[in-house]
C-alpha cells in the first residue's frame, strides 16, 4: 500500500493522522517551521530516505530536515 500523501488525493484520515505530530513539536520548533520539525520527526522514526523516495516528503526540504534531525538538543 502506497497511499498518496501531502497531495489533494491523500486520504482524510491519514492527513488527520499525520497531522497530530505538528502541535507536539511546535513548542520545540524555535525559528523551525513546525510543518518540517513534525516531517523530521516521522522521516527520523521511519528512516527519510524511503518517505523522500516514494514522493511523501518533499526533496527540496531534504537539506533542513537531516540537521534538524541530527543537531537538536
């Protein structure tokens, strides 16, 4: 299963789902955009380089998100 995501065919559900993270991290997101804290998060707990394969996070924030994931304290 290969669900559509972060597109207008992503199912309501799974955009609910993968929506919770956001406000957890915002506290923690400081000059970050909690949107790519809460993407870094899920791509550090399922490894990015599968999500980013499969077009379920965005390359173009590839570079923000491997600090973020190795630098936070």
């Amino acid at each position: 299963m290969d669900p559509p995501f972060a597109t207008a065919g992503e199912p309501a559900p799974l955009r609910a789902a993968f929506g919770e993270p956001r406000p957890a991290v915002a506290p923690l997101a400081a000059e970050e955009d909690p949107g790519v804290v809460a993407e870094t998060l899920r791509a550090g707990l399922h490894g990015p380089l599968t999500p980013m394969r499969g077009g379920r996070l965005p390359r173009e924030q590839h570079d923000r998100r491997l600090p973020l994931l190795i630098d936070r304290r």
